[in-house]
C-alpha cells in the first residue's frame, strides 16, 4: 500500500479540482490531487467558456496567463426560428469586462493550470489513480482510498474536497442527497471543418424538427449539436447511421459533406443535459465542489465557469478552515452558503429556457417558437443571455480580490 499525507486531497482534476488546488498551492498549502485518467485528454467537455469564466480569471489574476494559450474568441449569438435570424447580440453588448466568449480546448486549459501548479513545492498531482472510499475516524472524513494501477493507495488528509464531477463518487460514498434533478433533452456532438464564409458565432437553430447548435472551434473547425430527446442517440443506433445522415442532410447546407461522408457513429459524442444540485455540499472533514456539487444543464455553456468559480470559493474557506484549525462542517458549508444563491438562480433560468429547448409536437414547438420570437423583439432576451452568461460582480472572496 502506498501511503500520503496531507493538508488537502482533491479528488479529480477536472476545471473545479485544478483551480481549488492550484489556488491553495500558492498558498504554501500542501495539496494532492487524484485523477482517474492518465491524462487531461477529453473533447467536447467544457470548451465554451463564457465572460463569468473570463471574470473569474481576472479576479484570480490568470487572464492574461490563459489567454496566453491557444483559442478563439467568440464575439457574438445569433437565434435563427426557420431559417430566419430572430435575435442577434454582441457579447461586448452584455459585457464590458470579458466582451468575448473564449473556446478553449478543456486539455490545453487543464495542461496550463497544471503548469503553473507544479512550481508550488506542495503541489502534486497523481493521474491514473482512482478514488474508491473514503476513510472516517469516527464521523469526521479524513482521507481516501484509492486504487493506481491495481496498486491500493491510502491519502490521509485533513480536508478532502470531491471535485470529481457530475457521476461523483465521493458524492456516493459521502452519503450526499440530491435536492434538485431535471433532464429535458440531449445533445449529439459532432464536428466538421469551418466552411470558409463562417465567422467566430455562435448559433442557435430552431426548426420543425430538431434544433440545432453550431460553435466555432479552435483552430478552424465548427462544433454542431443536434437537440434531441432524452435517450434518442440509442434509437438512432438502433436504427444505424442512414437514420442520422438523412437527418443531416436535411438540416441545413453546411453538413452535406459531412453527412455524405458518414460510415458510422465513431464522430458523435453525446451530452445528457442533466442539472442537479446536492443538499448539503460538506460534511466534517470533506466538501463537495463543481458539478459534483451542482451540474448544470448545458443551456447556457456555463458548467465550467459555473464549478470554476465555486473552486475559487471552496480555495478561501478552505484556507480559512486551515487557519483556524476547524474541519467541520460548520466552516466547510460556508462555500455552499457563499455559492447556492447564484447556483440555484442559474439553474431557475436554464430549467425555463431548457422547456424551450425540449418543445415536442405540433403545438408545443409553435408555442415555443412564438416565445422565442416575442423575446427577441424585448430586451427580456439579451437580459437572459446577461444573466446566464456574466457574474453580477467579484466572488466573496478575502483572498483574491481582484
Ligand atoms: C459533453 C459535454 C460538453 C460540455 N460542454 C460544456 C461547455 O461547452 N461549456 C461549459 O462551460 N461546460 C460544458 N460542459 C460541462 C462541463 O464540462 C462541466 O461543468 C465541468 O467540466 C465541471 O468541472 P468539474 O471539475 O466539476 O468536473 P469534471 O470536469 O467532470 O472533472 C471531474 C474529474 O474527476 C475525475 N474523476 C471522476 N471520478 C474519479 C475518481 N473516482 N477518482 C479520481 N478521479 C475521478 C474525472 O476523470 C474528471 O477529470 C460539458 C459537459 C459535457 C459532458
């Protein structure tokens, strides 16, 4: 059995696990963080980051050095209701400070925070080592067990973050209870080259059958998603790849290529929209951060900046609880008491625009398409787009205030 000892163990380096450890390192303070996997390799996870991510990284001081890394900036959102342009926004319209929507690559971030993480002496990161348990002495959590390569690994550490996403098992093994649950649809990923006329918008399609969305991706690609009911990627297979192809082909121009040159499933990836959020996020000795706390809907693209921000708040009380001594719930619940207003806001306004999203049959879809059409003409839309998309000011922070 290998055997550490620590300050803070964090499980998963994921957004949420790497900035709550990065931070901490710093600090002095000595962190080990566990990843499942042998690297950050991941697509289509957490790619679009929008302003409050952006905000996020001004207020810690890493803008400059993330935007230092490959990417593309985003400048704007267009609604199209058949075929006609029903909305269009300039990011910089609702937000001054970040005017852009920053599409990185989830690896090149993850590898950048890493980077600058392991010139803190305290810092260390172990991939390919997988949380299995969580060790107790008596009620208080006090470290996990792990497994590296069919190796047993022990950390003992004063405090444990679960920052492993949204199928949690810290979540699982902690005990936790879900509060709050919706899933109203699915999305199929897939991507294509960016056609020559396509500029850096994002789009939104919503048609009599499907709604479709299209974001430019670094370096020239497009990525696209098919809007689809929950569990329809398995009826699709089922039915084999002509199914989707002719479905494709009838989509809009831009896929003809690639739907001609589809022979399988192997280019398609896909996102169940699940949003949920736990009751309590800490018990004594251990905190839940990022979506393994409360994963948000993909309405929006504000999943990562949504954890980002709660490892931000998890990094000050965290060091806080160091300070003083006191692992307890008590301190440690102060990141939900800090972060569940903004959460639960957020997570009101996706559930509302997911109904939209997920409209079924004739008349359901001609309701949801005249919503649409009404918002758009009002400023109700963009003030959507603002609350969704940007921070209404600094995270509640002692340590980083920007
Ligand atoms: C297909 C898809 C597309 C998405 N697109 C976007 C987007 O464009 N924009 C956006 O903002 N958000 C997007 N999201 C959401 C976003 O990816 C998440 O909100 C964000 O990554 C959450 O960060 P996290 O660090 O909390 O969790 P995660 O990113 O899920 O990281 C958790 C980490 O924990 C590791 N882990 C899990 N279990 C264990 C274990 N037992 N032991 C050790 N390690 C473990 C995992 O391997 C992973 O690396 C998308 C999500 C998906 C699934």
């Amino acid at each position: 059995m290998i055997t550490h000892e620590t300050d803070v163990c964090i499980v998963g380096a994921g957004p949420a696990g790497m900035v709550c450890g990065l931070l901490l390192a710093e600090l002095g303070i000595r962190v080990i963080v566990i990843e499942g996997h042998s690297d950050f390799e991941r697509e289509y996870r957490g790619e679009v980051l929008m302003p409050r991510f952006l905000q996020t990284m001004r207020q810690v001081k890493f803008f400059d050095f993330i935007l230092a890394y490959p990417h593309l900036k985003l400048q704007g959102f267009e609604l199209y209701v058949k075929s006609r342009r029903v909305a269009e926004i300039g990011i910089r319209e609702i937000s001054k400070e970040a005017p852009f929507i920053l599409w990185m690559a989830q690896p090149v971030m993850l590898n950048a925070f890493y980077e600058k993480a392991k010139k803190s002496p305290g810092f260390q990161l172990l991939f390919g080592t997988s949380m299995i348990d969580l060790v107790y002495d008596g009620e208080r959590v006090n470290g996990i067990r792990a497994s590296s390569q069919g190796e047993p690994v022990e950390i003992r550490a004063k405090i444990t973050v679960g920052a492993d996403g949204r199928s949690s098992v810290v979540r699982k093994k902690g005990g936790f209870e879900l509060e709050y649950q919706d899933h109203d649809f699915d999305i199929i990923w897939f991507t294509i080259p960016k056609p020559p006329s396509y500029d850096n918008k994002v789009r939104a399609f919503f048609s009599d059958k499907h709604n479709y969305l299209a974001l430019p991706k670094y370096p020239r690609h497009v990525q696209c998603g098919i809007i689809v009911e929950t569990g329809a990627y398995a009826a699709y297979r089922s039915q084999g790849i002509e199914s989707l192809k002719t479905e494709l082909l009838s989509a809009h121009p831009m896929l003809r290529e690639f739907a001609e040159g589809l022979k399988d499933f192997s280019p398609f990836n896909v996102l169940a929209a699940k949003a949920e959020r736990v009751k309590a996020w800490a018990r004594d000795g251990l905190v839940l951060i990022g979506d393994a706390a409360h994963t948000c809907s993909p309405a929006g693209a504000v999943g990562v900046s949504v954890a980002v921000a709660t490892a931000v708040v998890a990094a000050d009380v965290i060091a806080d609880a160091l300070e003083a001594k006191d692992f307890s719930k008590n301190i440690l619940g102060r990141v939900q008491a800090l972060r569940e207003k903004e959460v639960k806001e957020i997570q009101y306004i996706q559930s509302r625009v997911s109904r939209i999203i997920s409209a079924r049959g004739r008349f359901e879809k001609a309701a949801a398409f005249a919503t649409l059409i009404l918002l758009a003409k009002t400023r109700i839309f963009s003030n959507i787009q603002r609350r969704l998309m940007v921070s209404r000011g600094p995270l509640p922070v002692r340590r980083w205030r920007g």
